[in-house]
C-alpha cells in the first residue's frame, strides 16, 4: 500500500549513538545538551539568529499568539490545518476567515482590508504546501494598520524567500517537525523571530514561566521538547540535502508525468525557492476528485484530502463564506511524495490517472 507520506528515518546506529549519551549523563528532558545542540545547528542550517525548539507546531501557535499579547481578533486562512485555527480560539481569540488565492491556496492579500475592524489585532497565514504567502503585500497591509503578522510555516522547513528562510518573515514564524513533515524530530516545532525581546519572552512562556527555582514571571505553558525527540533530529538533519533533493525530482517527475492531465497543482510564489513538500492536484470538482480517489484506492495507493474540510465549516468558529476555499478544499489531493518513493511508483500512479482520463 502507498501512502501519502511515509516519515524518513536515518540509520539506526546513529539515533543509538546519540541515545548512547542520554544514557550516560542521565538527562532526559529540560533543555539538555542536544536539545541545544538541536537549536545551534537549525540556526547554522536556516542562517537565523533566533529559534526556540518546542514540543510540536501546535504550541509553537499558541505562544507566538500568547507572547504578542494579541486581543480580539485574528484575520487568518481557511485553506490550513486545523491547528491554524484552533489555536487562535484556544487563545480566547476570534478567527476571522479571509478567502485564498485559487493559484498559490494561500490568503488572498487583496481581500484582508475588507476584513479588518477595530477589533484586529493580528494576521496569521500559513504558507500552504511550503510555498510562501506574498509577504510583500500582508506586511504593507500590516504596518498601515499596525497589525502584527504570525506565519504557520509548518511545512516551510527549507523553503526561502527573497534569499533568505522563509522563518524570518512576519513578527513570528511557526514550524512543525511532525513525523508527517519533511524534516522531523518525531513529534516537534519551532517558533522563529528577529527580536531578541520577543524570543526571551517565548522562552520563558516554553517553561512554565520561570524566572527562576522558584519565580513565575508571567503564565507559561509546558512547550519544552525532550533529548529523545533532539536526538532524531539530529541524526536527521544530517541528511536534509538528500531529503530536499529527492522532493525536489519527485515533484518535477510528477509535473512532468501528469502534463496532459485535467487537474493542476499550484503556482510557485515568486521570488520563493521552494522546498517541494508536497504534490497537490486540483480537480475541477469534488466529484472528479472523488473518482480518482475510488480508483487509486483500488490500485492500494492513498493520497491524502489534504486540507479537508475548510476551516471556515469548522463547528466553533463564526461561519462565513469562502467559496474559493470551499471549492479547493473539497477537490484536492496531495499525491504521495516520501524519501524513498521511487520512480517507479510515480509512472504507476501517473498512469493510473492518466488511463482512467482517457476511458
Ligand atoms: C502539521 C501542521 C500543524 C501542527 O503541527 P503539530 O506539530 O502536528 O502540532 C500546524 N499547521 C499546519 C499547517 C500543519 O501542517
């Protein structure tokens, strides 16, 4: 069976020889040797002076929202995961739904001031499928109404923008190094910003609050990450130029082998060097959509409804419309793209779609 994703995995000896060490010194968790070593190599890597490692993507929302001390409401995407949104309503704050851009599926910058009230007092975008937001246009929105700018940068791990990571855009970016991401440290995130104020106050909302043994400087939450999880990602990162490499032949591969076929896939962002996450297919209409999925499935490959439902259904939220949202979300399918997918496996699922076409 195929599926969508299939998380990579380094040679076993070298997670062990880090998992070695952990045994030796007895530190499990609480910023420990690896985790900060974890850290040191991600700037090293990413180029950027600031990153705090955090248990998952999820929290990394939640405390970019809680350190920017935001109020009312948040102009946000309903083309992401849910995580995007639910983190906004956990923080007590009110999502408020901008439509897409039915090329790139990002939020459509030229539909934000419409939404914007006395109320706002942020925007936070995700950068779908790893291809950046058109940060130009949403920071010129941004500074005229003094908003501040959060990024879900979840699937951004390689990406850049104008030259530069695609992390530091935006007050805050996010990431998730879920095992489901191109690079991952089993369940994990990161929080990035330029301003060395706003990283000390991430820091100490990551643990709990402490200023010291025994002083709680402001509410704080559990986001501190564990050896264990540092430790894969360090024996990962070591192969992060083959993992972009082999996304990077795959997506062409599949471009290339479906160019006669109905549903297309996104436009890359200009001035973005992408890092090729994922594959989507958009289909003309879920029925189309839903066809193929039946077929495929029937040939033991699974791609995946990848962001379904849009958020602007979800049961908590104030429902509006978003009709281009709605109408990607319900006929799009990421195709299955892993380290080790072969090219093989693409032809066949390429001909699969391709045959059932042309019937
Ligand atoms: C995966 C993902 C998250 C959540 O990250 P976790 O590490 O699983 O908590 C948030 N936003 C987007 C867009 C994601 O894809």
């Amino acid at each position: 069976m195929i599926f969508v994703t299939k998380p990579f995995l380094p040679p076993r000896e070298e997670y062990e020889r880090y998992v070695n060490g952990i045994w030796q010194r007895n530190w499990l968790t609480n910023h420990g040797p690896l985790v900060n070593e974890l850290e040191l190599q991600l700037k090293d890597y990413l180029q950027l002076d600031h990153l705090l490692y955090l248990n998952n993507g999820t929290i990394a929302l939640q405390i970019a929202l809680k350190a920017l001390g935001l109020k009312g409401e948040v102009i946000t995407t309903p083309f992401s995961y849910v995580a995007t949104t639910s983190a906004i309503a956990w923080e007590g704050l009110k999502p408020v739904f901008v439509d897409i851009d039915p090329q790139t599926a990002n939020i459509d910058p030229n539909k934000i001031e419409a939404a914007i009230t006395p109320r706002t007092s942020a925007i936070l975008a995700t950068h779908v499928y790893g291809n950046p937001c058109d940060i130009d246009a949403i920071k010129t929105i941004a500074d005229r109404h003094r908003l501040k700018v959060i990024y879900d940068g979840a699937h951004c791990f390689g990406t850049k923008y104008k030259g530069r990571s695609v992390f530091e855009y935006g007050d805050i970016s996010t990431t998730s190094f879920h095992a489901t991401k191109l690079f991952h440290t089993v369940e994990g995130g990161a929080v990035f910003t330029t301003d060395p104020d706003l990283l000390k106050k991430m820091a100490l909302l990551r643990n709990f609050g402490h200023e010291g043994p025994n002083d709680f400087g402001d509410i704080g939450i559990n986001g501190k990450n564990s050896e264990f999880h540092a430790a894969m990602g360090l024996a990962n990162l070591k192969y992060i130029g083959e993992i972009l490499e082999s996304r990077k032949a795959q997506w062409l591969r599949y471009r290339d082998l479906l160019a006669g076929f109905q549903a297309r896939t996104i436009r890359i962002t200009e001035g973005a060097e992408y890092n090729y996450a994922y594959f989507p297919l958009i289909f003309s209409k879920e029925e189309e959509l839903l066809k193929y999925l039946d077929m495929l499935g029937k040939g033991q490959v699974f791609p995946r409804r990848y962001f379904y439902p849009s958020l602007n259904r979800l049961p908590y939220v104030k429902q509006v419309e978003a009709p281009v949202s709605e109408q990607i979300s319900s006929s799009v399918c990421c195709l299955p793209m892993y380290y080790d997918l072969s090219p093989e496996i693409q032809q066949m699922i390429a001909r699969f779609l391709l045959r059932m076409q042309n019937n």
